[in-house]
C-alpha cells in the first residue's frame, strides 16, 4: 500500500440555510486509472455500498437524486445533489480526480466531499470527516486485494443500546482485539463464527477485517449520537448477503442484549 497524503480544510462560510464544509483527501493507489474509476463509477458495492451507476454525461442522472457535473473517463467525475431530502444537509457533492502515476501503473486520487450541514454543524462535520478517511482506505483495499470481482454487500445496526459512549469499546472486546492488537496482525475473530482475518484499519472509532473473500467493517458511530453499524463486502462465489445480514445482526445484538 502507498503512503497517503492527507489534506483537511473545512470551510466555515456563513450562508442563511446552514455552513458549508468541504473535505479534502490525496493518495497514491496500486491500481491503473481505469480500475479506480469503475471502482468509483460502478456502484457494485464492492467497497462503499450498492448505489445506481452515474448516467455517462454532464446533466445526467448521477446516485441518489444527485447530478453529474463533470465526467472526463477516467480522469475527472463530479456529482452534485441541492436537493439531498436531508434538511441537516442540503447540499452534497463528490468529487473525484484521477491522475496516472509509474507510467498508468498506479494513480493519484484527490477526493473532495463538499456541502452544506444545517444542524449540529460540529458533530456532523467530525462524523464525516472521520469516515471518510475510513472509507477511502476501504477503497484501496478493495482495489489491492479483490476488484473486480462480484461482490454481496449487507449493512446493519445495533440496537438502541449500542449509542451508549461505550459500545464500540464493547464490539472489540466482542470480535476477541485487545489493546495490543495493532494494524496488520492476523487475528482469530469470534464473530459469528470463529474465523482468521488481517486487522487492516483501527481506531476508536472504526475497525476493519480483511479475509481472503470479504472485506468487513465495524462503525463505531456512538461517537456521534447513532448505533453501532457493521457492513460486509463479501466476494466468495457463494456468498448470500441475507444469510450474512442474518447471522451479523444476531451476533450484534447478542453484544448488547445478551439472552
């Protein structure tokens, strides 16, 4: 994996609906142009979540009600939505540029999350920050380790009990990590059921495992008021993301509601 730069500006414009807000994130990935532009461009699920694919022009229909503003494959692709339906949120754009490196072996990503927060601006803005950085990890292990394979994605939460400032403490004590259970460590997880995964991002406030068929993600979002959430990015060939849901969501509970 490449080192990243990280860059992080929040603009803290006054505007009469809300505060706007952007932020920024460079790296260098090991993948062509190409490979990360159909990771950003597909909507597979196969690192953030399943999502329409962007109609291939400016003007056209871009994820969840947004608007494609700018579309240059596989250098450039903005996305903007003014009518999000979140009244926190009024405005969201995306945007994405792309540049070879090593000769179109390897690409330099800037990312640029950008809008307006309306309510607990603070708050708000620390939970996006903070998972993006997240996210855009989740990305380059995507791209190093399973693109373009299919992917079976699910989501969950917890319970109410799970917003307690705590319960992210709680879900690592659960998956087997101690304090001393650093990055890049192989561990025996207890999900589930037992299975052996690479710890490959680590935090307060998120966890993620990686094993030769999924990539799965723990979301600590009590920081900000929310339950703890869990998705999983699973590639096997027989993967069924119901199942998995399932037997996520009964583990998950199981944490905080014990029987």
């Amino acid at each position: 994996m490449a080192e990243e730069t990280v860059q992080t500006t929040a603009k803290e414009a006054e505007k009469e609906s809300g505060r706007e807000f952007e932020i920024v994130r460079e790296f260098e990935v090991g993948a062509t142009p190409e490979e990360v532009w159909a990771a950003i461009t597909t909507g597979t699920g196969g690192y953030l979540w399943p999502a329409p694919p962007p109609e291939p022009r400016v003007g056209g229909a871009g994820p969840f009600g947004s608007t494609v503003t700018a579309w240059d494959p596989p250098h450039r692709y903005t996305n903007r939505n003014e009518n999000t339906g979140r009244p926190a949120q009024p405005l969201n754009q995306l945007d994405y540029t792309i540049e070879p490196r090593d000769g179109g072996r390897r690409a330099w990503v800037r990312y640029v999350h950008s809008g307006i927060f309306t309510d607990n601006w603070d708050n708000q803005y620390d939970g996006a920050n903070r998972h993006t950085d997240f996210y855009l990890h989740t990305l380059r292990e995507y791209l190093a380790h399973f693109a373009p394979r299919p992917v079976a994605f699910t989501t969950l939460n917890g319970p109410e009990e799970s917003t307690a400032s705590d319960a992210f403490a709680a879900v690592g004590r659960a998956l087997g990590l101690t304090g001393e259970t650093a990055v890049g460590a192989r561990v025996t997880v207890r999900g589930p059921r037992e299975f052996e995964a690479v710890l490959d991002y680590r935090d307060p406030y998120f966890i993620g495992l990686r094993t030769d068929d999924a990539l799965i993600r723990f979301f600590g979002r009590n920081h900000w008021g929310a339950p703890v959430g869990i998705s999983v990015h699973d590639f096997a060939p027989d993967a069924d993301a119901k199942e998995t849901e399932t037997a996520w969501q009964d583990w998950l509970n199981g944490v905080f509601c014990p029987s």
